[in-house]
C-alpha cells in the first residue's frame, strides 16, 4: 500500500543538506517520492510499505549525516 509520511529531519542547512537527504532516501527500494523542506526541516515521502518502512527511511537519512 502507498504510504506517505512527514518525516522531522535536522541537521540541515542548506540545499545541499536537502539533496543529500533527498538523495538518501530516494535510494531505497520502495521510495516513490521524497520532497524535503529546508525551512520545515521535513521530508515528505511516499513509499510502499510492502517494500519499505519508516525505520528504514529514518536510517537512511541518520546515515547520510542527519537527525530524522
Ligand atoms: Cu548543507
């Protein structure tokens, strides 16, 4: 099923933080899309959660470097 969750990211600071989360979790297998907001510290994602979770997500954007 497609889900679609806001996710709280900090850490960020510029848009290059905002390409890096985007591109941290556009990686993952499942991801449809990924829309972070600097100025919100969010990412907006949609993903299908038979492929994918948001434990998984958040891992992702805590390994590229951020707080999810
Ligand atoms: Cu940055």
């Amino acid at each position: 099923m497609k889900v679609k969750e806001d996710i709280t990211v900090n850490g960020m600071s510029c848009k290059h933080c905002v390409k890096a989360v985007t591109e941290a979790v556009k990686a993952l297998d499942g991801v449809k899309k990924v829309k972070v907001n600097l100025e919100k510290k969010n990412a907006l994602v949609e993903y299908d959660d038979e492929k994918t979770n948001i434990e998984a997500i958040k891992a992702a954007i805590n390994d590229a470097g951020y707080s999810a």
